[in-house]
C-alpha cells in the first residue's frame, strides 16, 4: 500500500493507487431552498439574514394546534425543477413525517416525501470542462421543510464537540426545500471528483436559470451530501458508504469526494472494512467521523395525516413545462458563437458569475463588447473590493447599459463613467443623475476648451516648439495637461485638434 499523506492524523492511499485498485460510486444529494416569499406550510417570511427567531409562527415552531397549509408556489417550482431534470412528474404524491429528535426540529419530525415523490426517474447531462459530458441519472426530487439553523459556541471547529453553548435560530425552520438524489454514478474512475464538482456546477446553473432559487451556497440555499464508496474493479456489490454532509462549495465537493476515496481506499487496502456514518467536511480539505448513518427505518416513515395527497394536473404540468429556459450552458454556447468569443474569454465570464448579467445589459441595447469589457473588468474588481458575487453588487444591467449608452453619445469619457458607476454602486441615483450631480458631463463648449489650451501651451513653450517642428506626438502631453486641468471632462480628441491649429499643424 503507497500511503500519499497523513491528514489530520489519518492514512490516505495515493490516488491513483485507489484508482488503479477500486472503482468509485458516488451518490450526490443535494438540498435547495426555494426562493418563495413564504415558507412551505405557513406564511413566515423567508428573507435571509433577519434578526435570529424573528420569522416565525405557531406552525414552523411545532406549538400544539398548529396545523400546516401547503405553499402552491413551492410545489409549482418543484414541477419546474422535475421538468427541467427530465423527470417524470407524479399524476399524485404525499407528504410524510420523517421521525427523528433533533435541537433544529421544534415538532420531532421534519415534513418530507418518502416513497411518493414528486419527481422520480430523470437525467442530467453535465458539461464537463473537456468538453465532453456525462449523464448522471436523477433518482428522484422530492419536497421537504428546512430546519432550524445550530451555533455552536465555544469549540475551535464551529461544531457541537467541544461546544460550551448551542444557539438555535428557527427563521430557517420551514423554509420550502427540494432534496434532488442522483441515481448511484458508476463509471467515473480517476474522474469521480471533477464530475461531482460538474454536476453540482450544472445544477445550481440549472436551478439559477429557472428562477426557484439564489442557490447561494456561501449561504446555504444550496447544500450537498456527498455519498461514496469503493468497490474492487470487476466486482459489481457496491461498498460500505459514507456521507459528507452539507458541503457548501464546488470547490470543496471535489476535494471531499478525493479525500474520502483516498482514505477509504487507505482503510480497505489495510484489510478493516469502512464504517457506513455521516462525515463532516473540513475546509482544510479533509473528513472527520459524524454519527452512524440511519437508515429509512430509522425515521419511521408514515403519511402525513395534516396534509391532503398532491394531484397535479396534465394541464398545470404542461403550462409548466413552457417555462423550462434554454440550458444554461448551452445558451452559453450559442451565445459564444454569436459574439464570436474564444474559449478563454468565455471562460473568463463563467468564472466570474458574468455572462448572464453581460446578456441582461445587451438586452437593455448596450453592444457585446462594452457589455463584456464593464462587467468582466470593473466591476469585477469592484466586486471583490467589496468581497461579494458580481450580481450582489447594487448597479443593474440596466444602468450598465444606460452608462454605455452616455459614453457613445460622447457625454461621458470612459474615465468619467467609471466615477458615474461609483455613484450608483454608492447609491447616488440613476447613471444620468449621477453625472449632472456630480458635474461630469464631457465638456464641449470651445471657449472654455480654448482657454484651457493656451494656459497649457503658454507652460510648455519647449514642448510647443517640438509640436512647431513636426514632431505632432508630442502633442499628448499638452492633451494631458488640458484633461488634468478640466479634471477630465473636456474631449480630448477636441483638445487635440486645438493645439495642433494653435500650433500650426493642423
């Protein structure tokens, strides 16, 4: 056995040993929060980042007498969310309680789908960065409510072990949520990690398009439990599983899936067998033992008796199915071939959460390339000034466009409509009103031009001389000097034309 590392005090088997020995089987589970205004069975607001226990009422708290009533929009996005992973929907489904006793879980039983979801038996075909793709098989998308969120106080890992005090927050406690489980994904090999991370990719794209949520992982509108095992190559029983739970970025599913391939294969090549448990996922890029996994017979399954059975009708699915957008990647795609963008430059806008927004600011009549140049460099950068997504930043495609369209009317130079832009991310106003009030327009008046010009000239007598002498490229530094003086606001190719007359070269 090649051991590659110790991590964490724990053997890990080199990867391509594991690769070479075992084959993976991976099995991704992941939750979504919708993006309802209402929670799944009570009409408690599901804003993020409200005052802890401020969202809350007698039906996400579990008081007694409390009855719950279903949220027909969560259960519209759930027809949406099958759709567009080609499920097919169920003509009738049920709620059931799924039993366990947990802090987070005021009732003792979480409201779930067992054995009738609503979307079973459907298919993804993921992008991967090659260029190639892979099908992963969708077992089933089902509904349930979120649960309350736990603090832990007082342990170095922000976990229970070790904690000195637990805080509870039920403002997530009810919130509707889609649980959507692959099919077991046989077949990856050394790739087994890349495609997880694809797939996670793929779908948060998928679900982001269709409008059902923010999928915000950072903020956990979209969590995955990864699912693995290693079987001997040319051996068909799966092995022992274990689950990585509520894994919250896409870099961090690739590295989890590695590692537990890694270590798992350290452990079976030992000759000990893998323990079936729960695992919880470090950000320094390893696993630690959660609790032993149940199974469904664990939670005592039984239907809901609060809730009356879901019959969607052929004629709501139907209209649903109208609204399914074009996959994001392959709107990307054709996007790509319209613009005429290389690989590079596309790729560039996908990592930096742009194309979307670069597509929103054409559509308001803004060109590509403009479009492209403002969200794929300043405002990039004013982003991560201000440490959030490029969508979180408070201008729209909208303002985008109307600041572009200042600059090709000639009212504004690129230098000035980047203060322009400053003023609206500091919520100064509209582009327009932003630039009369804080007095950036371009100015045109050649009077004014004029005066700035002689004083320039009248300055620089050595560089007038040159200018008089041919030499017409030393022109630019008495254009420097008249843009400094109108603090940028004069036109420069005006500025020029201007000195070059003055000194006998026009």
């Amino acid at each position: 056995m090649t051991v590659a590392a110790k991590v964490a005090g724990v053997e890990l088997l080199d990867y391509d040993e594991v690769v070479a020995r075992y084959e993976p089987v991976l099995g991704l589970e992941v939750h979504v929060e919708l993006s309802t205004a209402t929670k799944m069975f009570c009409g408690c607001p599901t804003a993020f980042g409200a005052e802890p226990n401020t969202q809350v009422c007698p039906v996400c708290l579990g008081l007694p007498g409390s009855l719950p009533v279903l949220n027909q929009a969560a259960v519209e996005s759930a027809i949406r969310i099958g759709l567009a992973l080609n499920c097919e929907i169920a003509p009738w489904c049920r709620f059931a309680r799924k039993n366990y006793f947990y802090p987070d879980m005021p009732k003792n039983y979480q409201i779930s789908q067992y054995d009738e979801p609503i979307a079973v038996n459907g298919y993804l075909d993921v992008p991967l960065p090659d260029g190639t793709s892979w099908r992963v098989g969708i077992e089933r998308a089902h509904m349930e409510e979120d649960t309350g969120k736990l603090t832990h106080l007082g342990s170095d890992t922000g976990r229970i072990e070790g904690a000195t005090t637990s805080l509870i927050d039920y403002n997530r406690s009810g919130v509707p949520l889609i649980e959507i489980v692959t099919k077991p994904i046989e077949g990856t090999g050394a790739k087994a990690p890349q495609i997880a991370r694809a797939y996670v990719t793929a779908l948060r794209d998928l679900l982001r398009a269709l409008g059902v949520s923010d999928v915000r992982m950072d903020q956990g509108s979209m969590r995955c439990d990864a699912n693995v095992s290693l079987k001997p190559i040319g051996t068909t029983e799966f092995g022992i599983r274990t689950e990585t739970k509520n894994v919250n970025s896409l870099k961090s599913v690739e590295v989890a899936v590695r590692y537990e391939m890694q270590r798992q294969g350290a452990v079976l090549a030992s000759g000990d067998r893998v323990i079936q448990e729960t695992r919880h996922f470090h950000e320094a890029g390893y696993t630690s033992p959660g609790r032993t996994k149940e199974t469904a017979q664990d939670y005592r399954y039984f239907p809901e008796p609060d809730l009356e059975p879901i019959a969607p009708s052929t004629e709501l699915v139907d209209r649903l199915r109208q609204t399914i957008p074009e996959l994001p990647w392959l709107r990307r795609k054709r996007i790509q071939q319209e613009w005429g963008l290389s690989d590079e430059v596309m790729r560039d806008l996908v990592n930096a959460g742009a194309v979307d927004l670069v597509i929103a600011t054409v559509e308001h009549g803004a060109p590509s390339d403009a479009a492209r140049a403002w969200w794929g460099n300043f405002l990039v950068q004013k982003a991560n000034e201000a440490r959030v997504e490029l969508d979180e930043l408070p201008i729209s495609p909208k303002q985008v466009a109307a600041v572009i369209a200042l600059v090709e009317q000639g009212k504004l130079s690129n230098k000035l409509a980047r203060q322009v832009v400053e003023g609206v991310l500091a919520g100064e106003g509209e582009p327009e009103q932003v630039m009369n009030a804080r007095g950036l327009a371009v100015v045109r008046d050649d009077a004014l031009i004029q005066a700035a010009v002689d004083e320039a000239l009248a300055a620089n007598p050595d560089i007038v001389e040159k200018i008089r002498g041919g030499k017409v490229q030393a022109a630019g530094a008495i254009v420097g000097a008249v843009m400094k003086a109108t603090k940028g606001q004069a036109d420069a190719a005006r500025v020029r034309e201007l000195v070059l007359s003055a000194c006998g070269q026009n």
